[in-house]
C-alpha cells in the first residue's frame, strides 16, 4: 500500500505540471527503465505525456483500459528465455493491444546509487530480476542482494528515506538520479550481458471477454513484439539511409585531399565554408528544419572533413601523395547534390519517425566506414544531427 500510495502521489505532481499532455499509464515506478524508456519515446517526438505510474503490468493495463487511455510498458528482454516478460505474459491473458503506436528498443544500463562515495559496500537493493542481472559484479565484490520485491524504484526511495544503512546501495535505472538527486551515483554498467535490451511498448489495449491461457497469451504477445520489431526495422532504415549520404559524402575527402595536395592549397577554405552553411540554410528554410541546428550540423559535418584532409596529408608525407588526378569541380557538384540529399532525406525521416535520439546511435557509428573519421568525429556529428528540429506549422516550399 505504501508503494502505491508513493506511485499515485509522483503521478499527481507530474499530472499537475502536464495537465495539457496525453495521459499514459506507465508500468512500474518514476525512475524505473519505463521512464527512461518513455523519455526516449518523448524526445522522438517532442511530446509531454502525463505520465501515471502505475506498478505492475496488470494494473497499468487496468487503469489503461478504464480510462480509455495510453498504457506504457515492457514487452520483451533480450536476456530473458524467449525474450518474453513473464509479468506482461501473464497481463497479456486477461487483455489484449488493439493499436501499437510506438515502440522503443532500448540499451538496460544497471547503475549504482548509495549515500555516499565512498562507503564499503556490503548489500545491494533492488527487484529480484534485476539482481538476477549483477551477479558477476556482486560475486567480483562479495556483495550481499536485498530483494525488494516492489520494483527498483522503491528500493531507491527505500535507500533515500534512510531504511538502508550507508553500507547498501540501489541497482537501478540511471533514470533514478532524477528523482532521488540526494543518492549518489557510485558505478554504471554493472550488467553481466552488455547485450541487455529491453523493447516498450506505447499501446491501447480492451479488456478480454474471458480469461485465456498462458499458451495463448504467448502467442498473442509473440505476436505485438513482431509488430513491434517491423516498425523499430523502418525507422532504423529510414535513419540508415540518412547515415550512408552522410558517409557518402565524407568519402569524397579524400579526393578533395588529393586535389589540394596536388595544387599546394591549404586545407582550410573559410570562404568555401561561408558557401556551404549558406546554401545549407537557405535548403533548410525551404524544408521546415530548424536553421540553427542545421548550421551547427554541416558546420560538424565541415570540420570532420577538414580532420580527414589533415589526416591523409600527414599520411601523404611520410608515403607521398599518390599520383591520382581529382577534379575539384566535379567534387563540389557532388558535394552540394550529397548535401542536398542529406537533409531531404533527414526531413522526411524525421516526418515519419520522429527526432534521431540515442537509439540510432549505434546504427549511425556502424554506417560511417569512411577512412581517418575517429569515434569521437562520429560521435560530435551524431550529437549534432540528433539536434536537428523540424519547425512546427510551417509550410514546405521547393
């Protein structure tokens, strides 16, 4: 009863701040990884929903069904055996999805919170499945695991409210930190499987005329996580097809490198950069992206391919430059019709999908094969491209 009673007053105070957003019956706690989850799903799509947190499967898809209204929940781990959460297997018997409208497939990152820095730590707290999660770290430590059978969440507030000593911590989402800022963050990544994903679900669900059984409900739940996976498989080829242009055009560096060697000009040419970002703008405007966040991506995108100019010279003088002839104008054409994809195709993902978050990161690091581009080249290009806005209420021109 305490749980439920610390759950309904969280969703009171979020209820009261987003009293405009669509409600959404959240599984689990505030902190939990359905609230980091749901952040993701936000960020995608510049929403704020009321968030209702509601505990378990069972009730989140009862108060749901009876308000006509968005539940938010698990539905499969890649850790588990069939993937399928038993919990939501056992939800599924009593309710079924009528409509999936969005999916989130996402990293479980395992942190750890205590009082302190730097207390012995001698007890972890946490739902008996995430503990299931740690046991090479609590082996490698000699740490004890406390149960706490109402969810990661409560074991952080256990841990808050002073019920633990200095001597135990909470193993939970990183989410946690936002609602308990006086726990300290000790670890993150303490996980055995570096491959633990969950996948969530944003779903409308009806109530079963009768109860089935768990054979079926399996079957029913096989069959939403398939669903499921065919609309995280568009969005991610959608941004792959962005990421590739934005390879393609690295590529052409080398040539441009090679160009530059040959006729002993610098690197850097500002005034081409002033060309550039302008012609980017002026595309920008002309597709309803937002110009400053567009600005700050090509100017990633220039200064990533100056770093892969610089690199092939300092190859070039140890090897020589090879005696390969590049035409500089026909680069710049291809250049400017690269670019012009890039944010033709970026558009109409982002009108499809949604804004780039963290998800597609890794798809993104994976795309970019162009020679002398370092991680942290991908990740500033990543961080700017995931900026990039869409404005609302704006009409397209050609």
């Amino acid at each position: 009863m305490r749980l439920l009673s610390h759950l309904l007053a969280m969703s009171v105070v979020l209820a009261a701040v987003t009293t405009e957003a669509a409600p959404v019956y959240v599984q689990a706690g505030p902190g939990s990884f359905n609230h980091a989850a749901l952040d993701l799903l936000a960020d995608r799509n510049t929403d704020t929903y009321q968030r209702l947190y509601s505990g378990t499967p069972d009730d989140t898809y009862a108060a749901a069904t009876n308000n006509n209204a968005w539940a938010f929940s698990a539905l499969a781990n890649s850790t588990i055996d069939g993937q399928l959460v038993p919990a939501i297997v056992n939800a599924m018997r009593n309710y079924q999805v009528t409509a999936l409208n969005a999916t989130v497939h996402m990293p479980i990152e395992m942190c750890v919170f205590g009082l302190n820095k730097t207390s012995k730590i001698t007890h972890a707290a946490s739902h008996p499945a995430a503990l299931k999660q740690i046991n090479r770290w609590l082996s490698a430590h000699q740490i004890k695991a406390k149960p706490v059978p109402e969810g990661t969440n409560e074991a952080a507030r256990l841990l808050a409210d002073g019920q633990f000593d200095q001597n135990t911590v909470a193993i939970g989402s990183c989410a946690l930190k936002a609602v308990y800022p006086a726990l300290t963050l000790r670890e993150a990544g303490v996980q055995d499987n570096a491959d633990n994903h969950t996948l969530f679900g944003l779903m409308k669900l009806e109530k079963r005329p009768h109860t089935i059984s768990e054979d079926e409900a399996r079957t029913a739940l096989k069959q939403v996580v398939a669903q499921a996976h065919t609309q995280i498989k568009a969005r991610t080829d959608s941004g792959k097809s962005v990421f590739s242009l934005i390879d393609k055009r690295l590529a052409q560096m080398q040539s441009v490198a090679l160009f530059k060697a040959h006729k002993h000009k610098p690197i850097e040419d500002l005034s081409r950069e002033v060309v550039v970002l302008s012609k980017a703008l002026e595309q920008a405007r002309q597709h309803c992206l937002d110009a400053s966040s567009v600005k700050a991506f090509f100017q990633a995108q220039m200064d990533a391919a100056k770093a892969i100019q610089y690199r092939y010279r300092a190859q070039w003088l140890a090897e020589g430059v090879p005696n390969k002839t590049a035409d500089l104008t026909q680069l710049r054409q291809a250049l400017n019709q690269l670019g012009s994809a890039i944010l033709e195709t970026l558009t109409a993902h982002l009108a499809q999908h949604g804004n780039l978050t963290p998800e597609l990161a890794p798809a993104f690091h994976a795309a970019l094969i162009t020679d002398n581009l370092t991680d942290k080249d991908k990740q500033r290009l990543y961080q700017t491209l995931q900026s990039v806005r869409r404005i609302e209420n704006c009409q397209a021109t050609d």
